[in-house]
C-alpha cells in the first residue's frame, strides 16, 4: 500500500467520525506509525509501505477513533516547541501550562544559581524547560507516582537536562529552606468540574493529577502552607491554578504570610499563574 493511500483511509474514517482536524490526526498517526517526519507525506506520496507498518498504523488509528487522546496514541506532545514523551501515568501537557514555565524562567533568570523544585513533575516538561532556558539553576522535580517520574527521567535523558528527580509527595520530605523557588501545576479541577470534562480527559488521563478535592483548591492549600517551610527567604511559589480561582488563591496565598502577589494571564486571558513571594 501507498503512503497515500494509508493518509486518504485515516482521514475519511476521521471525517466520518466527526474530528474537527483529520488531516492533522492522519498525518500524526502515519508520522508515528512510521517513525518518519509527517513531511515525508508531501515529499514521497507514493512510498510503499510494508505489511507492518501498515498494521501499525491501523492499531493506532482505531486507537484515535475510539476516543484516546492524540498524545497518549502517539506517545509525545510538544511542549515549549519540544517533543516531550507522554503516556496515561502522566497529564498531558497543555499550552496554558507554557505560561507557568515562561513565569519560571523569568523569576529564575532575576536569581543567581536558584534551587528550583517542580512539585508534582508529571512528564517533566516544566521542570526540563526551565533548566534547558536558563543557565546555573540546579533543578529538582518531584512527583508522587514512580510511573511518572519513569516518564520524567526519560525525557530528561531525551534532551540532555541535569535533573534531580525525587519520588515524594508534596513537600514533607525537603529539608527546611531547600529552595529559592517551588513551581507546581498541581490538580486544581472541582469534584462537579471533573464530571463535567470531556470524555476524552475522564476516560484517559490521570484523575490524581487533575482532581484537587471538592473545591479543586485542597492541593494548593497544602502547598501554599508547606512552601512556607520549604522556601528559603525571599523565595517564590509558582502556581497553576483554574479559572475563577484566582480572587481565592490570593486569599490562600496571603492567609499563609505571602506577599508581592501577582497574577499571570494566559492565551485565553484567563488569570493562570499565580506568583506570591516569601518573608518571614
């Protein structure tokens, strides 16, 4: 069979079912399946492809149709414009989530040699992304499941970063004053906002990573009081949190002895990012 032939089946079947992008479904699906660039489609229509690969495709296109995310299907998702490995053990990375790691980076590059912790790692692409865009930062990254911190070393191997990772939860295990900055993207969706996500996030992605408890804010409470311990002084909490949230974690923040509080938008302008300094 021509590669043609493979990208004309997968996106009728994807138009058939209703997708919104079937081109760019297929053309993901052949790139993976064949381990080639998607360009190789436009350049050799007509290359023939074995029995195998064609079956691979195949498997990985009834994956897609019945409903498995893009990312999980293929294994990888760009992040930062870095491909970053992902399977179900780890939240798929969202472009929202790049405003947390540009505010990372910004603070980190204003200190000399930072400690930096990303608690709650998942794939790693925060805390590889801001070791790979700044320069003398020693970073950490924990998370709670050993699955993910798998996920996590591999592409920190993937891109060469120097990565400390550490399998703990929350920040009980850090010595007192370990770090000059904690960032995290902890689970922040509501118990009612969870049941009304789309079948695709319920069905698939980890539901530890995204439920934070009946208000969606029980982690970053938890957080907020431990970086009060874990920071040193004049440090910075970095935190992703949900829309309509911020007027409450401000009020979280404050309540535990932060400051300086301020608040980034994302591509939605929706307020993303808080960031709340430490003093004593």
């Amino acid at each position: 069979m021509e590669l043609k032939e493979l990208y004309l089946k997968g996106r009728k079947s994807f138009e058939k079912n209703g997708f919104e992008c079937p081109g760019i479904e297929t053309r993901a699906i052949l790139a993976s399946s064949l381990g080639t660039d998607p360009l190789e489609l436009y350049a050799h229509p007509q290359r023939r492809v074995g029995s195998k690969r064609a079956e691979a495709f195949e498997r990985l296109l009834h994956r897609r149709l019945a409903g498995e995310p893009l990312a999980y299907v293929t294994g990888e998702r760009e992040f930062y414009s870095r491909p970053f490995a992902v399977t179900p053990d780890v939240l798929i990375p969202r472009p929202e989530t790049e405003t947390l790691a540009e505010l990372a980076i910004e603070t980190a590059g204003q200190m000399k040699n930072p400690r930096v912790l990303d608690l709650g790692t998942g794939s790693g692409c925060i805390a590889l992304t801001v070791f790979l865009e700044t320069r003398g930062c020693r970073v950490f990254a924990s998370d709670v499941s050993a699955a993910a911190l798998w996920v996590a070393r591999k592409n920190a191997g993937t891109h060469g970063a120097r990565i400390q990772f550490v399998n703990s939860d929350l920040l009980g295990c850090f010595a007192k004053s370990s770090f000059d900055i904690i960032i995290s993207n902890p689970p922040y969706v509501s118990q009612a906002q969870y049941e009304s996500l789309s079948r695709e996030i319920r069905c698939y992605e980890p539901r530890s990573a995204l439920v934070g408890g009946e208000d969606g804010l029980a982690y970053i409470r938890k957080i907020t009081a431990g970086a009060t311990r874990a920071l040193r002084e004049g440090g910075f909490l970095l935190l992703e949190i949900g829309a309509g949230q911020a007027q409450s974690v401000e009020g979280i923040v404050r309540e535990n002895g932060f400051s300086d509080i301020r608040f980034e938008t994302d591509i939605g302008d929706i307020r993303r990012v808080v960031k709340a300094t430490w003093k004593k």
